[in-house]
C-alpha cells in the first residue's frame, strides 16, 4: 500500500494580489496608484530576480486578455513602465530582460487556442494589440542594443491583426501613427522598415496607411519611402485626388507588393467614431505646399460629393456631420464657405424638416455649431450666408421650420452688413428663378430679411465712429425698396444687366412699399434723430426723379396741377425746415425734425397713393407757419388744433408707422396742445362703439379702397395674417387685429345670443315657405309626394328659383350688415386705443397743466361704457400713472379756484356712484385721490374734501341706486395714513 505524496501549501503574495486586482479598477487614480506601487515592489534597489522578473511579465501580458473592468488600461501602463525600467541595461549588476524574450512572452500570453469561444478570441486579439503598444511605447525597440528583427517581429503581429481582424484594422494604425509622433520610440531604419512591412501587407492605400503615410513624411522628411505608391511619393500630390478621396471613403482597392490590385479590407462593423486619418489629411492640407491638393478640392470630392452624395448611406453622411462640426470651430474665413456645399446643405435641409429623420438630432448640432462659431467671430456671417443663397436655399428657414437665417442676420456686425446688402440687391435685381411667381416670391423673401437686418442692427449712439457705416447700411437698404417700388429701371441695349429680369410685378412693387414703411417704422424708434432716415428716402426720390435717363417714376403729376404745385411747396419747405434744423438751438431743434418728420412720410405716402396725403400737406403748410412764425395767439391755437386734427388722422390708421409717426410729433408739441385739442381727442373715446360712432367720427369717410394705404407698412409674409400694433409702449409689440378684436367677438356673441335663435328660425320659415315644405318637428307624418318637384312644370321651377334667389339674398344681407358692425366696433376700439396712449404721453410731460384736468372725467366714463377689456385697462393705468406723478409738493401752472377743483372731485365722486366694474371703481378711487391732491395743494382745505367724502359714505349708506364700492373708502383712509406725515407741519405752521 502506497502512501500519497503530501501536497506542499502554495506561498502566495496578499499584496502583490491586491495590485493585480487595483491595475483593473475603473479609477483611473486607483490603478496608477496600484502602478506605482508595483513598480516600487520591483525597483532596481530591491534586487528583484529574474525569476520574479518574468512573472510579472507574464501576468500583466495575461491581464492584457482580460474584458474585466479597466484591466487592460492599468496593466498595459505597469507594463511599459516596467519594460522601461528592466529592459535597458545600465551596466549595473542586475538581472536584465531580454526584448526577443518580451516578444515572446506576449505571443505566447496572446495567442488564441482553437476551440476558444468568439468572445474569448477577441479579447486574446485585443491584449496582443495592447502589449505591442505597451513594448513601442516603452522605447526598448529603439534601444542600441535592440536589432531591428525584434521591430519586425511586433510589425509582422499588428498587421497580422489588421488583416485576418477588420474591426481592429484602426486601433493598428493608430498605435503606429502614436508611435511615428514620439521621437524616442524608433529611428530611420524603424520607420523604413514600418513602410515596408506595410506595402507588403497591402494597407498602404487604406485610411491608415494614408494617415501613417502623412505623419511619418512630416517627423521624417529625409526617409526613403516606397516610390511606386503615390505620385512623387505624397498622398496629397494634386494628382491623387480622386484616389485619395475613395481611400478615405473607405471604397478603394489596394495593391500588393508586385502591384497587383486586390480588395482592401473594410472596418467591419459601423462605427459612430470617426475615422483619425481625416484629421491628419485635412490639418496637412491647412499648409500651403508646392503641388498639394487644395482644401476646397479634397473637401468636395470627398466629403460633399462623397460622404454627402445623395447616394450615400446615412451612416457616411453621419460622418459627413461629424466632419464639419470638427472643422467649423477651426477653419479660417477664407476656407469656411469651402465646408458649406451645396450637397452638405441639401442633406441638412432635409434632415432637419422632419424630427423622425435618422439624422435629425446630429443635423440640429451641427446647425448650432455655426452659431457657436458665428458667436466668436461675427464675420463669418457674411460667408455663411452667401453659401446659403449662392446654393439656393434662401428659403432655408420656411423648408426646415427654423429661424436659422434670422439669427444668423441678427448676428451680423456692420462689416458684414456691407456684404450681405449688396448680394441681397443683386439676388433682388436677378432672382434665380425664371417664372414671375417665383421671382416675386424670392423677393418678398429677400425683402423680409432685410427688414429683419434693419430692425436687429444697434443703431450706434450720435458721435460713435461707426454711425456713418450704420446709416450708409440703413440707406442702402431703404434705396433697395424705394428703386424698385417707386421707379421703374430704363432698359439699356447695351447693358442688359440694369434691368431686373424678370421684370418687377405690381405685387412685388407693393412689397418693397411696405417694407419700406416697415424699415422706417424701426429706424424711427432706433434712431436718436427720428427725421434722419425719412428725409434721406424722400431726398433720394428726389434725386432718381432728376435721373430720367436711368429711372422713370411710376407716379407722375402734371406739372400745372394743383397737386404738382402743393407737392413742391412740400418739397421747399423741407429743405428749409433740414437747413434751420442744422443752426438752430436745442429747444428749438425738435420741433423742426418734428415737422421735417410730418412732411417727409406725407409726401412719401403722396408716392403710395394715399388721397388724404396732399390735402395734409396742405394742412401742415398753414399750421407749421403759424407755429414759427406767427406770433398771434389766435393763430398759434388754431395751428394746435389743426396738429392735432393730423395726428388723429394719422393714429387712425392701422400703420405701426404712423403710430410712431404721431407719437413722435405728438411728443415735441404736447406744450402748443390747447383745451380744443385735447377736447378733440376726448370726443373719439365718447363716440359709441358702433356703426353710427363709426359714421360719426369718421364722417362716413370710411371705404374698403384705403385699406392698401393704410395697411402700406404692415408686414405680411407667407400669405399669414398681418399684424397691427396697438401695444401701449415704444416697443415694437405687435397683435394681430382678430386678436385685439377677440373680447368685440364675445361681446358680439353675447350681444347677438338672442337673436341667432330667431333669425335662424325666421329663414327657415322663409325657405320653407318659398319650397312649399314643412319641418319635420311641425310635420312629422307628411306625405313625402307633397315635396317632390316631379310634379312641377318649368314655369314653376323658375318662380321657385327666384324664390329662393330673395331669401338667400336677404340672408347675405343680414350677415353683411352683421359683419359691419363687427368692423365698426373694432375700429371705434382700435382709434380709442391709439388716443388712449397719445394721452398717456400728454399726461407724462403736462401734468401740472390746468387742463389736463379736463380728461379725468371722460377717461373714467370710457373705463365704465367701453366692452372691451384692454381699453378698460389701458384707461385705469392713465389715471394711475397720472395719480403716481402728482406729488403733494407740485402745484398746477394756473391757479385753480378751489371751488372749481371741488366741482371735479364731487362729479368724479358721482360717477363713482354709478355701477361699474371693479376696475371702474379703483379707477374712480384714484382720481378722487388725485383731485384731493390737487385741490389741497392748490389752495383747498382738507376738511372740504373729508365732508364730500361724509356726502358720499351717506349715500351709500341710505340711497339704494348708489353702487360705490367700499373699497372707495378704504383706498382713502390708506392714503390719509401715509400722507398724514406730509400734511400735518403744514396744517400746524398754517395755525
């Protein structure tokens, strides 16, 4: 009987097993600290053998293999540290490791048995990969005493690896190409060798072997390279264009070492990384060099007509994107536009009409990269632009659902406005489309984004160095519209190029008009002298007229007609009014850009067809003489009245333009506005909101014929609806009319509730009666026979026919006559608003004015008549803000009898009696507390004002018609507690 051998216990090392297990740890602080800490354990001073030595290499090449957390990124970093370190003889009395045994050892750690599962093969393949990375990296084959067959021998293992392992064909090339970068890793004799080896695999002509190929001639110029591969041995020799553009595409054949061509072999799968060689070709072709291919070529040949080719898959247009969100953020202004092909941009187009596109999220990021850039360096705009309309997609922003090209437009700086006006002039004079449609809507849409240039664009402050290229850019845009919509171009035999082709339709004329009254609109607010702009169209109107060789006016007057001889006298005196304008002092200086203003919209809507325009030249001739130059009071009120007659006129119309206008004018001459001016505007908010205030107030002037001149700078794009400002401020805030009018259709609809049953059932008597029928609820077991027409002669059809022709036509008419007044009230409401806001302005610079006093009452009855909300409003934050202005300290310019400020305080003290809304109410508190202060201030006694008060709580108290709120009582002890501090010295030292 045998005995069985005792097992002896294995000595294994804790520490060194906790090492291994931290060199796979995904913190990267954590593995280098397990690193360090190895290559502490194996240090020269410790003496390690050579025994320990091979170990350790066998294990850390063993980990390569590993797919366990980060294993091969903290054990291929021990491992060229300690290659590095164990490796290089230093003549020191230590244990040495050879570099062929190194080699071997990972050969026999790497090699994949047969019989190994597919995930175990890969991971084998990749650990190979990782220690001859690991072996280059450390520098040992660079070493004196290293032959260069120890080199061949990694070169034979990574080209093995790239050709029998298509999806690892990158990572070889890679660590080769990061290997040519570091000097200490090899020589000239390596890098020969390297190309050698290369040609013979066949990978010269692939992504890699260009990428190696152009970083190897730039670390080692004077090397010898394999001269049958490229022309005068550079890839990027202007001759290898095309061959050069199908390798990066990844469709290229290769050749062997006789030449003979074969098949490269692809990446294998797809992959979302880009491909290292592009960088490495584009960056080489940023330097200008003798006989290289430009950027712009290889760009389109490769990417725009390649990766971005209609035909192309989208995996290559995905790297198409990829390609130029890296080079947006690089390339120089005079390559950019190179990257904005016509191919790249339809494919983005298309990728970002619809979210459901494969590509649509990447297409969006590489929109966002242009604006990122353009963000850094504003004068790419112009570029950008130029490629979008060069291309054909002016319409960029309407295809894709964006804003792409407002914002770019808005990104403009002055210097680029200087090159995109004139390639919008031209694409304005020559559309690139044949058809009159067509061209007239390339127009409109030029002419939008004009109007967004001039309304983006920082109107620079007076004295700024750069308000002469500001107002040279706002002119070229006004001389635009006012050419082609006022003008027609003489065509000239010898240069055809002047006329614009195809000729200009009426439709497009009546575009650039508005857009004209658009842009001016904005440059009135924009610009600190508002007349600047309207007097430079005006003046060039005047210029073109004189060229009559180039331009023929489309609206002409006969020279001896009355309206020929009041449109020169405008002419005349705005020249008078710009010459006393440039020596007159400040004060005097508003009021003459005021007027210059008034005269130079006027005649500019003499030029649209406004009939109302030359009479109100006429008007402005009286009025402006009698205000600088009569010193009659008489005179001078009448010449008021008659301003503010013009200005009504003006805020009338639906025109965000002559809003301004008037606001503008109205603001310089508020002191020269009398008790009958301002009684003129108090009659437009008493005038009822309905047909008979509309026939009242506009004297039955209104007709549908004006509608063009007064919607002339109301922009209207795409067929959508236009939109009228009637916001209370300076900005431009507009609302669109069905809108404004919303609360006039519920109270319609409130209003006409009643009626609609009635209506409806009185035409369906009428129909019934003309067909001879009953309805089926009167009737419900009538002979069908007794309907049928088959017993009708012809005479009898007729006399139905004309039957029903009467009572659809009576039914036409009541719709109509339902419409009217619908339009009626929208428009009482719509001039209401406009006088509300004149006011508004009146009381912020005239407060303290005697008659300022006069609109109290009137404001207060609008707020409590009005149906519509926004004009109740607009009313209450009058009366608030003229309460705000009025301090206890002020004190009227007249004085004011108190008896005559104690009859507004009981009249408002009445009204507020009267029922009302909320907002009535509070607007009724206030005025009662703003009278207080006036009167108190302006001689009255507190205690006058406490007895109305008594009054009025009385009779809340005991009539029962009185609807006063109490909050109108609280509003008044809230307001004595805080102004009890103020009055009490006062009422003391009085005493």
């Amino acid at each position: 009987m045998s005995l069985k051998r005792r097992r002896e216990p294995i000595s294994v090392d804790a520490q060194i097993v906790e090492i291994y297990e931290d060199l796979a740890n995904e913190n990267e602080e954590i593995r280098l600290k397990a690193a360090h800490t190895l290559l502490t354990k194996v240090s020269s001073e410790k003496s390690p053998s050579l025994e320990a030595l091979q170990k350790i290499l066998k294990r850390l090449f063993r980990g390569l293999s590993s797919s366990r957390k980060a294993a091969r990124l903290g054990f291929s970093v021990a491992l060229t540290e300690i290659l590095q370190q164990h490796c290089i003889s230093d003549h020191i009395d230590r244990p040495v490791l050879e570099v062929a045994a190194v080699i071997s050892v990972l050969e026999e750690q790497t090699r994949a048995l047969a019989g190994v599962s597919g995930q175990e093969e890969r991971d084998h393949y990749l650990g190979r990969l990782f220690g001859a990375e690991a072996i280059i990296k450390s520098g040992i084959l660079s070493l004196p005493d290293s032959s260069v067959a120890q080199w061949e021998r990694v070169l034979y293992l990574i080209f093995e690896l790239a050709k029998k392992k298509s999806w690892l064909r990158e990572e070889c090339g890679w660590v080769l190409c990061a290997a040519l970068k570091d000097p200490h890793t090899m020589d000239s004799a390596h890098v020969e060798v390297l190309f050698e080896k290369l040609d013979s695999a066949g990978l010269t002509k692939t992504p890699e072997g260009v990428g190696l190929w152009i970083t190897a001639q730039q670390a080692y110029p004077d090397v010898k390279y394999p001269r049958h591969v490229w022309h005068h041995g550079n890839p990027l020799h202007r001759k290898e264009k095309a061959t050069l553009a199908r390798i990066l595409k990844e469709t290229s054949t290769s050749h062997d070492a006789n030449g003979t061509a074969k098949k490269a072999s692809q990446r294998g799968t797809w992959t979302s990384r880009l491909h290292f060689s592009w960088d490495i070709v584009f960056q080489a072709l940023l330097e200008d060099r003798p006989k290289q291919l430009a950027f712009p070529d290889l760009w389109v040949e490769a990417v725009d007509n390649g990766l971005f080719a209609a035909a192309s898959s989208d995996e290559r247009k995905y790297w198409g994107f990829l390609l130029f969100q890296k080079h947006v953020q690089i390339l120089p202004i005079t390559l950019f536009g190179t990257i904005l092909g016509s191919n790249f941009l339809r494919c983005m187009i298309n990728q970002l009409a619809s979210a459901e596109r494969y590509l649509h999220r990447i297409a969006e990021k590489s929109l966002r990269a242009i604006h990122s850039r353009i963000d850094q360096d504003p004068q790419i705009t112009s570029v950008v632009i130029e490629r979008f309309i060069a291309n054909g997609y002016a319409n960029f922003d309407h295809i894709t659902k964006t804003k792409t090209l407002e914002k770019l437009l808005n990104q403009a700086n002055l210097q680029c406005l200087g090159d995109i006006i004139p390639m919008f002039c031209q694409l304005i004079h020559r559309p690139e489309a044949q058809d009159e449609k067509s061209a007239s809507a390339t127009r409109q849409l030029i002419s939008d984004y004009l109007v967004s240039l001039v309304r983006s664009t920082r109107s620079p402050a007076e004295g700024d160095l750069v308000l002469t290229e500001y107002n040279r850019c706002m002119s070229a845009i006004t001389t635009i519209f006012l050419k082609h919509a006022y003008f027609e171009v003489i065509p000239d035999v010898n240069d055809t190029a002047k006329s614009p082709e195809p000729p200009m339709s009426s439709g497009s004329r009546e575009v650039f008009k508005s857009r004209l009254m658009s842009c001016l609109s904005h440059l009135m607010v924009k610009s600190e002298n508002p007349a600047y702009h309207p007097y430079e169209v005006v003046n060039t109107i005047r210029l073109y007229e004189t060229q009559t060789e180039e331009y023929s006016p489309l609206m002409s007057f006969d020279e001896k007609s009355d309206v020929a001889e009041i449109i020169r006298k405008g002419w005349k005196t705005i020249n008078k009014l710009h010459k006393d304008e440039q020596s007159a002092d400040p004060a005097r200086t508003d009021y003459l850009r005021a007027f210059k203003l008034l005269y130079t919209l006027t005649i500019l809507q003499v030029y649209n067809g406004d009939a109302d325009a030359v009479s109100i030249i006429d008007e402005l001739q009286t009025c402006s003489k009698a205000l600088f130059a009569s010193k009659s009071p008489i005179d001078r009120g009448e010449a008021s009245e008659t301003l503010v007659e013009i200005i009504l006129s003006l805020v009338s119309k639906p025109s965000l333009l002559f809003k301004r206008l008037a606001q503008q004018v109205f603001s310089v001459c508020t002191s020269a506005v009398n008790a009958n001016g301002l009684q003129s505007m108090i009659m437009v908010l008493e005038t009822k909101e309905n047909v008979s205030g509309q026939q009242e107030i506009f004297e039955q002037e209104v007709s549908n014929g004006d509608s063009d001149v007064v919607m002339s700078d109301v922009e209207e794009v795409d067929g959508e609806t236009p939109h009228v400002e009637i916001a209370l401020n300076d900005t431009t805030q507009t609302m669109d009319m069905s809108d404004a009018g919303s609360s006039i259709d519920g109270q319609l609809q409130d209003d006409n509730s009643d009626t609609t049953d009635d209506e409806l059932a009185e035409f369906d008597a009428k129909l019934a009666q003309a067909l001879g029928t009953r309805r089926l609820d009167e009737d419900i077991a009538a002979n069908e026979d007794e309907s049928s027409d088959e017993d009708m002669d012809d005479e009898q059809m007729e006399a139905l026919d004309e039957q029903l022709e009467i009572v659809f036509r009576e039914r036409k008419k009541l719709i109509s006559k339902k419409n009217e007044k619908k339009e009626a009230k929208e428009s009482i409401i719509f001039f209401k608003s406009r006088v509300l806001e004149l006011l508004e302005i009146y009381i912020k610079q005239q407060y303290l004015k005697q008659q300022a006093l006069s609109i109290i009452l009137p404001i207060l009855s609008l707020v409590r008549t009005t149906s519509n909300k926004q004009i109740s409003e607009k009313a209450c934050n009058l009366i608030r803000d003229y309460l705000k202005l009025y301090k206890l300290k002020d004190r009227l310019d007249a004085s004011v009898l108190p008896e005559k400020a104690k009859s507004f305080l009981e009249a408002v003290h009445k009204e507020a009696m009267e029922e009302g809304s909320n907002a009535h109410a509070n607007a009724c508190s206030q005025a009662s507390l703003l009278l207080t202060k006036i009167y108190i201030t302006n001689g009255g006694d507190l205690s006058d004002v406490m007895s109305q008060y008594a009054v009025t709580q009385l009779a809340f108290m005991t009539e029962l018609d009185c609807h006063i709120r109490t909050s109108f009582f609280s509003d008044w002890l809230n307001w004595c507690t805080s102004a009890r501090k103020a009055l009490a010295p006062q009422y003391k030292s009085s005493e």
